[in-house]
C-alpha cells in the first residue's frame, strides 16, 4: 500500500509526491532510463510557476510567432501539445514521438533521465518566488478536479510548508535541480523576470533554444505570450478542457498573473512564519527571489 500525504489523493512515492490516478508509479520510475535526443527540451516547473507560459512561448519559437499555426490545432490545450512526462502514458508517447519533443515536468530532478546529466537535451527551469507560488496554488485547488478543495487558506499554507502538497517541498524542488545546474544544459530563469522585461526573456529562451528569428518574430512572439493575449486563447487559458478536469465556475487558469498577490493573502503572522522558513531553508541558495514588482 502506497502511503497518502496531506490529503487523500496525493501518494507518497520515494519522497516524491503525486496524484493517484494522474500519474502511475511504475511509470513515472521509467523515466529515469529514457534516451534523450539533443532535441529534446524539458521544461521544469514547481506548479503554479509559469509551467503554461514557457509552454507557450516554446510553441511560439516553434512556430516563429505564428500563433495562428499554433491555434490550430485540435488540441485541448497547451497541456495537450507539450505535455507532462510524468502524467499517465506519457512515457509511452515520448518514446515514439517525433523530435523536436517538447515536455514539462514537476518532477523532482532525482526522477529524471539520466541522460540529462550528460548534457542531452535541454532542460529549462522557472522558478517563482513561493509565496506567490503558494497564493496560486491554493487558488487552482478549488480549480483542479483531481485535487482537494482546501479547507482554508491557513490549511493550505501549513500543507505548503510540510512539503505536503502536489510537487513535494518547494524548498527542496528549487534546490536540488539548481544544484544541478553546471551538470545540465539548464537555462535557470525567474518567472518574476519575465514578467518584468518578456522581450528580454523570449531572447534568451530563444538563444538557448538556438532559434533564430527576426525582429517582426520576436515582437510576436512576445505579443502571444503577454497574460492580456494568452488569456483569451481557449488552449492558453485552459478553457476548453473539460468540467470533470477543471471546474470553469470557480475562475480561470490565467488568474492574475502578478507578483506580489501574496501580500493580498498571507496574515502578518504568516508572513513571519514563512520568512522563517524561507531564510533557514534558502540560506546558501545563490539566487535572490523578487516578492513585489
Ligand atoms: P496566478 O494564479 O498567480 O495568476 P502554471 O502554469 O505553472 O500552473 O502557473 C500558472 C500561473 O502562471 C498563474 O498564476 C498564471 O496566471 C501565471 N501565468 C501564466 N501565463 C502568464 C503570463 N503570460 N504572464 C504572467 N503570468 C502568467
């Protein structure tokens, strides 16, 4: 019998936690052994922190800004086109899928293909400050079919601490793939700076990436992955997914999109609480986080 955490259809799998029925066990310990192409590209997210924008601005430098050729597909959404590798017969798809393969992932880095470390493929990590990262999370919960409603925010916020939340610890996810870094093809970026300068953003994914393009695609690109834009493209926002996955009454996928929402729901003694476990937790991390812009 596989352990739950924090709430019932959350499992405990070597220290990584997952969703019963989403994802399988058995198959997420494949993942390890996959043989990586040059092509490939991972991008690697703590939920709620960016994963459907670096999903779209890959699909833009894909298609050169093209956004009509990429709203035309007969795709759910974004999720559909470049999906989660950890997600039920996903490992399956990946072997047989044509490159470029474009994935993301939650998963912690222990998880994931060895091959990596051997720098194939390239793997892309957002990462977001957590205290928006907790504000969003909370709120996509009363969203996400699979996934309990909170019983409170307070709740939520002490599960968030625990690690006991979809994605383990934020803390260790964050930690354990920068330290990483130097043995990956890894581009670290912030989701806070892409919110403060996107074009600068987009040109160093795209750098990464290799892709070349014009001043005219870039511009574009960057114009289809603003929140105002992707917010009223049906496969950026989600909206056509079906009731029993996400629960359209309660809000959109794209909420917000701000830094520093967080101020609108921690309690001052939260705040405290957090800040504590923050600076003991984070206390050699290299990299500073943004909590307001
Ligand atoms: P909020 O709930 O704070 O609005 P993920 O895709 O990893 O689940 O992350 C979702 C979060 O990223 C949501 O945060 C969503 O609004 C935000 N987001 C998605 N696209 C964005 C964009 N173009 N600009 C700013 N925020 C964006």
């Amino acid at each position: 019998i596989i352990p739950t955490v924090g709430s019932p259809e959350l499992l405990l799998h070597r220290g990584c936690v997952l969703i019963q029925g989403t994802h399988l066990p058995h198959e997420v310990d494949q993942i390890r052994d996959l043989e990586i192409r040059d092509s490939d590209v991972f991008v690697v997210t703590f939920p709620k922190s960016g994963t459907i924008w670096m999903q779209q601005i890959l699909l833009l430098l894909q298609s050169k800004g093209d956004v009509e050729r990429i709203s035309k597909t007969d795709k759910f959404s974004n999720g559909d086109v470049v999906p989660w590798i950890e997600v039920k017969g996903q490992v399956h798809k990946f072997v047989k899928a044509e490159s470029p393969r474009f994935r993301v992932t939650h998963l912690p880095y222990t998880f994931m293909p060895i091959a990596l470390s051997h720098k194939k493929g390239k793997v892309i990590y957002v990462a977001r400050n957590p205290k928006d990262v907790l504000v969003s999370f909370y709120h996509f919960h009363k969203l996400a079919m699979m996934l309990e409603t909170p019983r409170s925010f307070g709740d939520f916020f002490d599960k968030f601490l625990k690690g006991e939340v979809m994605g383990g610890s934020w803390f260790e996810h964050v930690k354990s793939w920068f330290s990483h870094k130097d043995d990956l093809n890894m581009l670290f970026i912030m989701y806070e700076e892409m919110v403060q300068d996107l074009t600068a953003a987009v040109r160093r994914i795209a750098e990464f990436l290799d892709i070349e393009l014009t001043q005219d695609q870039l511009q574009n690109v960057v114009k289809h992955s603003t929140f105002k834009n992707m917010r009223k493209i049906p496969q950026a926002n989600y909206e056509q997914v079906p009731g029993d996955l996400l629960d359209h009454h309660q809000g959109s996928f794209m909420r917000k999109g701000i830094t520093g929402d967080w101020k609108n729901h921690f309690t001052a003694a939260q705040n405290q609480q957090f800040d504590e476990v923050f600076n003991r937790e984070m206390k050699d991390f290299p990299v500073s986080f943004t909590w307001d812009i």
